[in-house]
C-alpha cells in the first residue's frame, strides 16, 4: 500500500551543500518524475525518466541530476544548493498505457536552502 | 501567453452547489489531457483524465474542447470535501512537456 514514497519530508540546507533527495514505487510503474512546485508557479518538470538506465530534462533541469538503475528507485541529487532551489519537490509514478499518464505523486519534499 | 492558464479563483460557492472551471492551453498539438486536486500543502491526486468525448465520474464531468483549446471541470452538488485547488494539466510533444496550471481554488461554504 505504499505507492510513491520520498525522503525526506523536510531538510534544512546551506548555501553550497549537496543532498540527494529520494524516491521510491512499488507499483512497477515505467515513468517516474520529478517536480518543483513554488507559489504562483504550478509545478515544473525537472527531471523524468520512462524506464531503468533512461533519462531525459524537463523544463527546468539546471542544477539538479537523476539517475534510474532500478524500475522502483529515482533519487534526485542537488549539486550544488542554491536559496534559489528552495521549494517544495515532488517525486511521481505513472504507468503508461497507450501514452496516457495517470500519475502518482508522493508527500513531498520541503527544502529550504540558506 | 502561458502554455497553460487558469483563473486561481477563489470560487467561493455554497454547498450544493454547481461549478465549473476552465483551462486553457495553448499548444494545438497536445495530447492528452488531466484534472488534479490538491488539497493544502499535500500532493496532488488524480481527478480524472479527460477525454475527447467527455467523461463523467459521479459529480464530476470533465470536458475537452480541441477548436478552442480548453478543458473544462464541472462539479455538481458541491460538498464541503470538495475544498481544494484544482490543477489542470497537458501533455504534449510526448513525456518531456507536461505542463500544470497553477491552479483554481475552490471552497465550498456551509
């Protein structure tokens, strides 16, 4: 019953520091997601990958990497944080039948950045 | 002109009431189509997928509109549970551009 699943919830970070934020499904889904959401802005695509070992960029790629070695796991790393990446981030999950995606989101991730 | 636009609202409707929301996009090429709620600092969920025809789920009728690029929401006999932002979103040019409205708020008053 777990669906998507994001650690942290929350993280305090400085200027300059790296973290890896941390999505995980069990629903064996194919296309996995991540997104900012900030206010007034919706939320942007930064980064999705449609299976294990394939990734693209969304909309707003700079700043962040991924990386997919399993179907379930789709960690999202910040290289170097700036305050301009604080945000709300959130991981989701799709199966894709005949390129419909019906998304799942996990809680979130809230991040802010000194 | 945003890719994807809807009016933020607040629609402040009294319970039982009937309402409907709009989204408009602007790529002619898009293709598929989504209603989101999102409930106060919590993850959005799946409403429902909107197709060509139209499609109903319970209180809820969603409509796509592809010669003035819009989709609309309608919600019937409004309940206080209904309180919530809805997002509408829009896929096209494949995975890579899915694009969220910001948003319209809805609450429903006692």
């Amino acid at each position: 019953n777990a669906g998507v699943t994001q650690t942290p919830k929350f993280q305090v970070l400085k200027t300059g520091q790296s973290m890896t934020l941390q999505c995980a499904q069990d629903m064996n889904h194919e296309y996995m997601s991540w997104y900012r959401q900030d206010p007034g802005m919706g939320l942007r695509l930064i980064h999705y990958s449609v299976g294990a070992g394939i990734t693209d960029q969304g909309e707003v790629p700079n700043g962040y990497n991924v990386s997919r070695s399993t179907t379930e796991d789709f960690p999202l790393r910040l290289l170097s944080a700036a305050p301009s990446q604080t945000s709300v981030y959130f991981c989701a999950s799709s199966p894709v039948v005949e390129g419909i995606m019906a998304q799942h989101f996990g809680d979130g991730t809230r991040l802010s950045i000194l | 002109r945003k890719e994807v636009e809807q009016d933020p609202g607040p629609f402040n409707v009294p319970e039982g009431a009937t309402v409907a929301f709009n989204c408009t996009y602007s790529n002619s090429a898009s293709q598929s189509f989504f209603w989101y709620r999102q409930d106060c600092r919590k993850e959005p969920k799946l409403l429902m997928s909107v197709y060509s025809s139209g499609n109903e789920d319970g209180r809820f009728t969603a409509q796509l509109n592809r010669a003035s690029q819009y989709i609309s929401l309608l919600i019937r006999d409004s309940k206080l549970s209904d309180s919530a932002t809805y997002l509408c979103v829009v896929v096209s040019g494949g995975y890579q551009k899915v694009t969220f409205g910001t948003g319209t708020k809805l609450q429903v008053i006692p």
